[in-house]
C-alpha cells in the first residue's frame, strides 16, 4: 500500500521514551518492510519544529535523524500550486487545518492509499489511517 507518513510519527521516533521505543520502532520497520512510503517536506519542517518547540531536541538532532531514519527510506513529494488548489477545497468542505489540508491534497495528488496518523482529525475524511495497534 503507498502510505504517506504524518509529523507525528517521526517526532515519536525521535523522542520516544524507553517504555515506548520497542513498539514505535517495530511499527515503523513493519511499514518499512510492507508498504511504500511517502512523505512531504511540510512534514520534514514540522518534525523538527515540533520536536523542538515540544521536545527541546536541538535542530541538529532532528536533521540527523531526518537525514539518516527518514530519507533513506521515505520518498519526499514535492508540494505543488496544485497540491495548495486541493487544499483550499479540502479546508473549507471539511474544515481541516491548513497544514492537515496539506497533508491530504499531497495524498490524492499522488495516489496514496492512507495516512499514517495518531491524528484523529483526519478520520472526517474518505480517507483510510492507520496508527499502532489499528
């Protein structure tokens, strides 16, 4: 399935407490392992801001992890004029966040089947998500 990986995975890769770290890890190889994966440099910038803002992890950090965990095995889509048309319609017919509008327009642009998300607000959308233990 061709899946397009939201912030807060990465950020849970990168600040994940030791209680938490076996299943988020194992969660992540299995997408790697079964699915194509897909992500877009908004996410990239919310990562390391979030990890930051919320987690203290310095940029450097982030990048590393961005650099080593992510982009060896995550296609980067670029955004597009046409992913932020898709977008306008998607905020104002479901009331999404601009960024989560983001997230989805990148998604039907480019045929993707699901979101890897915790973020529930997605689920007002014909839209599939997928999450640990879901």
């Amino acid at each position: 399935m061709k899946l397009f990986i939201d912030t807060n995975l990465f950020v849970y890769l990168l600040t994940k407490t030791p209680e938490d770290e076996r299943k988020i890890i194992e969660f992540y190889a299995e997408l790697m392992e079964n699915h194509d994966l897909y992500t877009s440099p908004l996410v990239l910038n919310e990562t390391i801001h979030v990890a930051k803002k919320k987690y203290s992890v310095p940029y450097e950090l982030s990048i590393e992890f961005i650099d080593e965990k992510v982009l060896p095995y995550v296609e980067v889509l670029p955004l597009t004029v046409f992913d932020y048309l898709t977008a306008r319609r998607i905020i104002t017919e479901y009331n999404l966040r601009p960024s989560d509008a983001l997230h989805v327009a990148v998604i039907e642009n480019n045929g993707l089947q699901a979101i890897v998300s915790e973020d529930e607000d997605f689920d007002v959308l014909p839209l599939k998500r997928v999450w640990l233990g879901g």
